[in-house]
C-alpha cells in the first residue's frame, strides 16, 4: 500500500511538470508562430521594395539609352540619369542585403516552430503514458484491496 502511494505521487508530480512545460511551450509556440507570421509579411514587404526598384531601374535605363542617343543629349540631364541609376544600384544592394537577413530570420522562426512542434508532440506522448501509467496504478490498488469498493444497500 505505501509503495503504491509512492508512485502515485510521482506519477502526480512528473504529471503537473508535463503539464507546466506543456503549457510553456504552448506559449511560446504561440509566440513564435506571430513571430513567423510578422517576418513572412516582412519579406513579402521587402520583395515588393526590390520589385518597384527593379521597375524605377529599368525605366532609368530606359530613359538612359535614349539620352545617350539623342544628339541634343544635354550633359548635366545625361549625368543626372546616371547618378539616379547609381543611387537605385546602391539601394536595390541594400534591400537586397535586407531581403537576406530577413530570410534568415523567417528561417530561424520557422526552424524554432518546427523543433516546438516536436516538443509539444512528445510531451503530449509522455502525458499519455503517465495517464495510462496512472490507470494501471489504480487498477493495481483495486486489486490489491488497499480501495474498497462498497456496495449500494439496497432498502
């Protein structure tokens, strides 16, 4: 009888830890997938930047290539165009640089739901073997007559 309570209790206890660290990596699922969801529209956002880039540097090239065959191509007006595609150049570099690291960060959240995920489902075994483990614990105690088990009177 004393070592079924025994067991009874740290099946009790392993069963609140379970539940305190199922609870915590729920949270922090919850936090980390909002997370996710913010760095996907940031690349969304980030891959929109570049594509408008991309346009105001083909419409600069554009209007590059014809200045540059214009025979009244007016100096100033031609290195004013060149300077604008040198600056687009410089800030498509940049968002592309941006484009990378919020990759990475898009990666690493994703990695970090995956691997809690995974924690989540195996805390979610080891709850369901306590459960069965408590079940064959108390089937034990019934057997073993440390519960008794008292039949109705019937008037």
């Amino acid at each position: 009888a004393q070592e079924l309570e025994s067991i009874a209790t740290a099946i009790t206890r392993q069963q609140l830890s379970l539940h305190k660290q199922l609870t915590t990596v729920k949270n922090e699922l919850r936090s980390v997938l909002h997370d996710l969801a913010a760095s996907k529209e940031e690349l969304r956002e980030a891959q929109s930047r570049l594509n408008e880039i991309d346009a105001f540097l083909d419409d600069v090239a554009v209007e590059l290539e014809e200045l540059q065959q214009s025979e009244d191509a007016n100096e100033q007006h031609l290195a004013a165009k060149e300077n604008e595609q040198e600056q687009l150049m410089m800030e498509r570099e940049d968002e592309v640089a941006l484009l990378v690291q919020l990759q990475n960060v898009h990666d690493l959240h994703l990695s970090v739901a995956t691997h809690l995920r995974q924690m989540l489902v195996h805390l979610m075994r080891e709850l369901t073997k306590m459960r069965n483990q408590e079940q064959l614990l108390a089937m034990l105690a019934l057997r073993s007559g440390v519960f008794k088990l008292m039949r109705r009177k019937l008037l």
